[in-house]
C-alpha cells in the first residue's frame, strides 16, 4: 500500500498501538490514548474497530451513543487531533435508505459526527458509492471506487446511483471456475491465476478471495513442495 501510493513515512510519523485481545471500555481506553499522545502532536486517532469499546454499551441506545460520541469528543478536544473510527450497516438491503440511515443501531451514530462517509456496494464486482455528509462544508458528490489490488481506485465510468439492491445475489464468480482448472493437472498459483482470469474476465481480487475458499474445499490440495494446486474429488458434483 505505501509502496503503491509513492508514501513516504518518517521515524515516529505513524504510531500504531496494537491492542488485539486486550479490548476495554470507552472511558477506560479513550484517557488511556490521550495519557499515550499527550507529549507528542498527532493530526489524527484512527480507531479500528470501534465495537472493541462497547463492553456492556448498547449501540441501539440513543443515550449510550451519545455517552460515547461525548467521550470521542472530549479527546479530540484535549488532543486536538480528528478522531476517526468505522461503523457498520444494518443488516439487509441498504440501496434504498439515505446514507447516514444505514448505520446499525441508534441514529446518534450517523448524525453525532463532523463528516459521516458512507460505503456501499455497488452493482458492479468489487466497486462500491462513497457518499460524503459533512456537517459543515458543502456536501461532496458521490462517486465510485473500486478494488484494484493493491489500491481502492476512483471509477467515473461507473454510475455512483447504481447501488447493489439485491444482498443475496449470486456471486458471477464462483469457486467452480478455479476447480475446473485445477481438476485438468496440478498448477501454481500464477499459471491457476492467468488461466481463470483469461477463461472468466474475472478480476485479480475476485480470484484471490475465491482461492481462499479452495483452501476449505473438499479434495482440493495444495502441494507445498511443488507449489501446485490440485483436485481430486470427483464425486463431488454440488459445491455451494
């Protein structure tokens, strides 16, 4: 990623304080950051995810959503850095609610914060509308970006109103096209790559997300010495 963005970072620019498995209340971990930054300037605090602060808070309570939007606020006060976090939709088709209505829980989360940006699928594999609502800036328009590995790129040729409307589509891809390769005669990954793409059109991302379900498939190996992938299950005419 930084590779692919030309970035350059200095010593001591980015600080990442990984805490995986040692998840805490909001009032617990948020003075916790600020005793951490307090001697040094930081433009911005990315927490990732932010459910790892609920603990007992209820995200469909309007009161507990603000307890917390009250808590982010006072330390990007304090720090006077932009707090930055994510948050997940509610379940089921999102194409047909404003943006800020698809968060999950109370409507605090949506409309609490300085800039709410929404990312939504979009009808075309692997693309998705970003839609931007800032509180006090003039609003942006949407628009799509898509996954190219290693980049989420900017696509103005497809149309940000075609949202995906149907959440249990059916994939265009499916775990069958990389089979049918790999049950011809072993393969590397990169010849397996080449041939589906060539055969499909499908996209280096779509293939990297299907090879990992190969991993669980049924009568598909990997030989680690050869480096090839291979199948032998014949039997097994339905693959979900």
């Amino acid at each position: 990623m930084k590779i692919a963005r030309c970035i350059t970072l200095d010593n001591g620019q980015l600080d990442v304080w990984n805490l995986s498995e040692h998840s805490a209340p909001y009032d617990v971990i948020l003075p916790a950051i600020y005793e951490r930054i307090k001697t040094k300037e930081h433009s911005a605090i990315v927490l990732d995810p932010i459910y790892c602060m609920y603990v007992d808070l209820d995200e469909n309570s309007a009161g507990d959503a603000a307890n917390l939007m009250n808590a982010l606020r006072k330390l990007a006060n304090k720090s006077k850095a932009a707090l930055v976090f994510a948050h997940h939709f509610s379940k089921g088709n999102q194409s047909g609610k404003e943006s800020q209505d698809r968060i999950s829980g109370s409507g605090v989360w949506g409309r609490a914060v300085d800039t709410n940006v929404s990312i939504t699928a979009h009808e075309a594999e692997n693309a998705y509308v970003l839609e931007a609502t800032p509180r006090g800036f003039k609003k942006i328009e949407p628009f799509v970006i898509k996954w190219e590995y290693p980049l989420m790129v900017r696509d103005d040729c497809l149309n940000p109103g075609k949202l995906r409307s149907a959440i249990c589509k059916n994939p265009v891809y499916t775990i069958r096209d990389l089979i049918s390769v790999i049950a011809q005669e072993p393969i590397t990954v990169k010849n397996l790559r080449e041939t589906v793409i060539t055969n499909t059109g499908m996209s280096r991302s779509m293939f990297y997300e299907l090879l990992k379900e190969l991993k669980d498939t049924p009568g598909a190996t990997f030989n680690e010495e050869r480096q090839t992938w291979s199948y032998h299950n014949p039997n097994a005419a339905t693959l979900n």
